[in-house]
C-alpha cells in the first residue's frame, strides 16, 4: 500500500487552509482526496494549493511555519500517536 503524502490547499470563501490526504502516484505527482481531513472542505472549494503531495514530516513543518491559517483539526490529524 503507497504511503500517505499530503496537500493544503486555500478554501475559496474564507481562506482557511486544509489538509487533503493523497495517494502518491509514480509521476512524483498525487491524487488527492474529495475532502479535507476534517470534512469541512472539498477539493471543489479550493482556489489554491499551498503546498503537494508533501510526507507527514514535512507536511507538519509546513504547516507550523504557515501558522494560525491552517485548520486546527486538519493539523492534529498530524500528530496522531495511536
């Protein structure tokens, strides 16, 4: 099974950014998925892509220098342990 990367991208009405899971592809590009980590965006909302088809660890920096403009929710989704 691929390992999960992901992709933030910009929510069209309110500018908050969400994680999208995605499914690496062997063209170093990604697929991502229809909603957000959190449900509250689909693919169709976004107006820009912040970064793609990133790992979790670079994933988790990217969003940590981005800031208070990441979904909450979206970034825990980080930092599971279980």
């Amino acid at each position: 099974m691929p390992k999960t990367v992901y992709s933030l991208k910009k929510k069209k009405d309110t500018e908050e950014l969400h994680l999208f899971e995605a499914i690496p592809k062997e063209d170093n590009k990604c697929t991502p998925k229809n909603r957000s980590v959190c449900n509250k965006m689909s693919k169709e909302e976004s107006i820009a892509n912040i970064f793609v088809c990133q790992s979790e660890d670079d994933a988790r920096i990217a969003c940590a220098t981005t800031g208070r403009k990441v979904c909450g929710i979206c970034v825990s989704h980080l930092y599971e342990t279980y």
